[in-house]
C-alpha cells in the first residue's frame, strides 16, 4: 500500500503539474525517436522529412488535444462556473470532476458556493424579519399619532366645557346654578375618566396584557338578562324591542366580566343607532357548534367602505356626533380577538347588524 502511493505521488498522473511535464518529456522524446526513425528509412532526404513532418503534426495535434482535455476545458468549465457564482447564480454547480488541482478548485467553488447561498438565505430571512419590524414601528408611531390627534380632539371638548362651567360656578351667586354647574363639571370629569379607563384597557390589550378568567356559563340566560338589565328598565321607549332566543339552554366557556362588555358596547351602539320608533332586535341562534349572536337596530345602513372601520378606536360612522368617545366597539373587538372568536357587522334591510359566534361546549 505505501509502495503504490509512494508510485502514485512520484509518478503519477493526478496533477497538472505532472501531466504538462508528462506531455513536454512526450514531445521531445517523440521528436528524437522520429528523427532517428527517419534518417534510417531507404527513401530520399526529402520524402524522409516529408514523413518526419507529418509524424510530427501527428504530435502536435495530439499534445494540443491532450492540452485542451487537460487544462483547457477544466478552466473552460471553472471559468463558467464562477462566471454564474459571481452573478449570484447557485442554481448550477461546477460539474467537474477529477483528481488534480483543477477538481480540488471546483470542490472549493461548489463549497463556497453553497455557502454563499446559505448566507443570502439568512440574510434575507433577517432583512425580510428587519422589513416587517420597520413596517410594524411605523404603524405603531402612526398609530400613537393617530392616538394623540385623536384623544387630542377628544378631550378638547370636556376640558372646554368644565372651564367654561368652573367660570361659572366664579360668576354666580346663585346655590340652584352652582349645584347645576357643579353637576355638569362632575359628569364631564366622569366622561374622561372613562375614555382614560377605556383606553388603558385596549393599549393592555395591544400589548398581550390582558389575561382571560374562562368559566362555563348559560349564554342564552346571560344574554337575556344583561339585555334586559341595559334596555327595559328604561324611562322612555323610543324603539321597538324584540328577542329571538332558543328555547334550551346553551353552555359556553368565556371570560364572563368581559363579555359583559362585549354585550354592553353592542346593545349600547344599537341604542344609540336606532331610528325613532324603529326596531332593536336580540338574537341567539344556533349554527355548527356555535351560537351566533346578534344585535340588529333599524336604521342607516352604513357605507360599505365604512364597515371593517367601526372596530377602529375612536371612529364614528360618518362622523356623527354621539355621546362617548368612540371606544365601545374597538374595545368588543379586542376582547373577542381574546377570545378566539368569529365577529362582524354587516347592513340588513333597513338597519345593521353587529354580531360574534360563541363555540358552544357540550
């Protein structure tokens, strides 16, 4: 075994280094031995050079055929090779294959091409994870933008109503105004306690602050009672209130406290949108495994364009001025995001309605 790569390495072919000195030693030998082989031949000088001519033609072409086999294609073959490297084309590796310098070289461009491959893969799986962090800052200054305008502009009422209302408590003598002024300053401060309430409440939410308390609960008896407990004890009736509720209980597992939110902020727009003596209808039905609730009030449709909108903090359908700040329903959609489940609004005939699917456990 050491004798054959001690052959190997000393005389073998599997370097260029060897082959070139191989092909060289090969042509000078071949010239001498055609020489000698001409000048023996019982033929005239010149039909002697004639044939030591082509013989030796016969050299060259071979020695140039070997050449071009040896090191000619092989750098061919490389030279393409990293031609499409450079171009950051990996598509293809070098295909060469051999023992000698020139395969040694076109492992290390395949290797370095792999590489090269796998460090632009990463490097695009940051940059496209740097992309999506840049997008997300920047909806989130906007946002915070957005939020400051907004609560801006929202707090420019109160604010201007209770100073307006404090200089009046300054000016008047009269204990009736005072007790009226003071009301009225009270009821203001309560209005923007709410809306900061209100807005802890879903900045906890954004952030993945807020924890749910599931429990298992009737949903068709809870239902009934938070509508009953918002709508019926009423001082007037401006509207026309219907129920479609089953029959047999139904058992659902959800944060109960929030979704007497959820029901409160939806029953509430309902009442705020209802059309004089039109109708707010309370529905539960079953569907699938689910209970769909849904809370319909009869009036303007919103536009279609408007509708994935009313979820948006601090947005009111056409700009209508209406008491609170615009929170209810970006608050219900938070908290049903929560939850899992499945909500929407959509225009009916004559009215909207906003509703959610509540899976119901068995």
């Amino acid at each position: 075994m050491k004798l054959r790569n001690w052959c190997r390495d000393n005389f073998g072919m599997h370097t260029i280094r060897k082959r070139v000195f191989f092909l060289s030693k090969l042509a000078g030998g071949a010239i001498v031995l055609f020489y000698l082989f001409t000048s023996v031949l019982p033929v005239g000088q010149d039909a002697a050079f004639l044939i030591w001519f082509l013989l030796m033609l016969g050299v060259i072409l071979l020695v140039d055929y070997l050449l071009g086999r040896f090191i000619t294609r092989p750098v061919d073959e490389l030279n393409e090779a990293a031609g499409r490297m450079a171009g950051l084309d990996f598509s293809r590796p070098c295909e060469l294959k051999s023992t000698d310098e020139f395969g040694m070289l076109s492992q290390n461009l395949n290797t370095m091409a792999d590489n090269l491959e796998n460090a632009l893969s990463r490097l695009e799986a940051v940059n496209g994870r740097l992309e999506t962090e840049v997008e997300r800052e920047k909806r989130r200054v906007a946002e915070r933008k957005e939020l400051a305008d907004n609560l801006s502009h929202e707090m420019k009422t109160p604010l201007g109503v209770i100073r307006a209302y404090a200089e009046g408590l300054q000016d008047t003598g009269e204990e009736e105004k005072r007790k009226q002024y003071a009301q009225v300053i009270i009821g203001e401060t309560e209005r923007m306690n709410r809306m900061i309430t209100s807005l802890l409440e879903l900045s906890a939410m954004d952030a993945g602050a807020v924890q749910l308390a599931p429990v298992l609960f009737g949903f068709v008896e809870f239902t009934e009672t938070e509508a009953g407990r918002l709508l019926m004890d009423l001082p007037w009736k401006e509207f026309e209130l219907e129920y479609r509720l089953p029959a047999m209980e139904y058992q659902v597992c959800a944060d109960k406290g929030k979704m007497e939110q959820v029901l409160d902020n939806l029953i509430g727009n309902a009442r705020k949108y209802v059309s004089p003596g039109g109708i707010l209808r309370i529905t539960l039905e079953k569907e699938e495994g689910f209970l769909r609730f849904g809370v319909y009030n009869e009036g303007d449709c919103i536009r279609e364009e408007d509708l994935p909108r009313v979820w948006d903090k601090f947005y009111r359908v056409g700009g209508r001025s209406t008491e609170g700040a615009g929170l209810g329903l970006a608050i219900a959609a938070g908290i049903l995001e929560l939850h899992g489940w499945k909500y929407g609004v959509r225009n009916r005939e004559k009215g909207v309605e906003f509703y959610f699917f509540a899976p119901i456990e068995d």
